[in-house]
C-alpha cells in the first residue's frame, strides 16, 4: 500500500506502483501456501493466472512435500464469473469456487466444465465454512489471501487471519474514494485487530513488513 494507506487508485486498477522485489514477495508468499485465494472482483480486475512463473519456488514446494502449485480459490456470492478469465486457461492446479445458489445456472454449466463448484443456500458465502471444507476435504493447512479488501475485511472481522504481509510504497495517493486496506467501508470494524510486528526489511524504498495477527478464532 501507498504511505498513506491506499492499495489502488479510485479507478480500482491492478497495482502497478510497486517494485521487481515486491512483485518477487508476492510470489513466494504465495509459493509458501497450500492454497490462494481471492475474491471475485479481483480475479477479474486483475485476471491473474495465480501461478508460480519462478522455477526455483516450484522446485522448492515439491522438496516440502507440496504440489508445484497451490490450489486456487475464489470466493463470489453471486457467482458471476467469466469462465474465460486467464485463471481459467491453465490446469496448472485445482480451481474451487465457493459461492451460493444465486450463481445463475448457465455460469454454474459453464463453470463447472473448469472448476469444482461449493455453493451454499445462505446468500453469502461463510468464510469460516469454507476454511474448514479446504482443510477437511483438501487437506489445506496455509492460505495465502490476495484480496480484494472486501473479502480481507471479511475475513478480518471474523477473526479469521493470522498474519498479515504489508508492503509499504514510496507514494501518496490521497482521496476518499481510494480503496485502503479494508476497503471503502466507512465503518469501523466490529473490534479492533492488534498486530504484533515480527518482521521487517527495507528494500530500496520500500518497507516490508510482517506481522502477527492476535486475535484468533478457532474453527
């Protein structure tokens, strides 16, 4: 995010503004998990594969014991996904989509030709629920999630995260209609999350930081 706490611009582009290493971060974060996962809005806006271009983070997940890849999961409530995204174009890994019922029946057909699908009758998609499936039924014990901030706030007020990789960039965006880390919500969370830093390193201009999340919720 920007110094002053933006994520993207008012026009939600992909994020653009951050380094080589940043990016770099980003995949082996995402090498180190069991699955990744994003919401809808975002795999769609930024129509990323969720793959692992770097050899070495590949190699490096099969000498854990991991696949090559990490399974990818979207969350959408009402299911209106283009089945031609890129993410779509490549068996890589596994695709699951947690949705609900709302997923008209001709994006169910065309989705279900290139995805598992896990649709609830509830109209919104509980988070929690779907921790437990991924780790019951796909044995899934790390989740990397990418965003947006609509499901990362999702996920925070359910006490749901327990760590939090922040990568600060030397920019100031301003406006009020530029998304933060939480979104564009103009409430406060249910309760405060504390953070305890673990971790910190300073590249170039850039700040990564690593922290712990407190608060947790049992499953």
């Amino acid at each position: 995010m920007t110094v002053d706490g933006k994520i993207t611009t008012r026009n939600f582009s992909p994020v653009d503004f951050t380094s080589r290493e940043d990016k770099l971060h980003l995949f082996r974060q995402r090498a180190l998990a069991d699955a990744v996962l994003v919401g809808h809005t975002t795999v769609e806006r930024d129509n990323v594969r969720l793959g692992l271009p770097q050899a070495d983070l590949r190699e490096a997940r099969i000498a854990r014991g991991q696949t090559p890849y990490p399974i990818r999961v979207t969350v959408s409530n009402e299911g209106r996904i283009d089945n031609q995204l890129k993410i779509f174009q490549t068996d890589i890994s596994p695709i699951l989509i947690f949705s609900t019922t709302r997923m008209p029946r001709k994006f169910q057909a065309a989705l279900r030709e290139k995805a598992t699908l896990h649709l609830t009758k509830s109209p919104h998609v509980d988070l929690a629920a779907m921790l437990r499936k991924l780790r019951s039924e796909y044995n899934v014990r790390t989740v990397a999630c990418e965003g947006g901030a609509t499901l990362f706030r999702s996920l925070l007020e359910r006490g749901l995260v327990d760590q939090l990789n922040l990568t600060i960039a030397p920019y100031l965006f301003g406006g009020a209609n530029a998304p933060t880390l939480t979104g564009l919500n103009k409430t406060f969370l249910p309760a405060s999350v504390h953070c305890s830093l673990i971790d910190m390193r300073v590249i170039g201009d850039e700040c990564f930081l690593t922290y712990r999340i407190k608060r947790k919720t049992k499953l």
